[in-house]
C-alpha cells in the first residue's frame, strides 16, 4: 500500500510540476492581452469608433476569463496539493 501512495504522490507531483508550466504560460498569455490592450489604447487615443471599442471589450472580457480561470486553477491545485498532504 505505501508503494502505491508514494506512486499518487510521484503522479500529482509531475502534474503539479505541469500546471505550474502551463499556468506560467497561461500568465504569460495575459500580460500579452494586456500589452495589446495598451498598445489599442494608445494607438486609437481614446476613439469612440464602433470597431475599436468592440476590440478592447474582447481583450478585456478575455483577460477578465482568463485571471479568472487562473484563479480558479490555483484554488483547484490547492485543493489537490492539502489532499496529496494527507496521503
């Protein structure tokens, strides 16, 4: 049975290792999204044109679902890591 518990622990471990990867390029996205957004910004200086404001809308709403998304990742690896704590 230990042999088996050391096994999970070695599993969550490397699945840990890989969220944290994808969750440094999920980060990396992000301030991606953000740069373009400023970069909209800047570049329009403020224009009200219908296509310019549908484009930072989409950047924010996807920059909102992806903190959120990130948020929601880390909550779901801690839970994963109080629970591979208790094996």
């Amino acid at each position: 049975m230990a042999g088996t518990i050391a096994d999970v622990k070695a599993q969550l471990d490397e699945a840990f290792r890989r969220t944290e990867d994808v969750t440094g390029q999920l980060e990396g996205a992000l301030n991606m999204i953000e740069e373009a957004q400023a970069m909209v910004v800047a570049a329009t200086d403020g224009s009200e044109h219908l296509a310019i404001e549908q484009l930072t809308s989409a950047l924010v709403e996807t920059r909102d679902s992806l903190e959120n998304a990130l948020a929601a990742l880390g909550s779901a690896v801690q839970e994963v890591r109080v629970y591979r704590d208790g094996l």
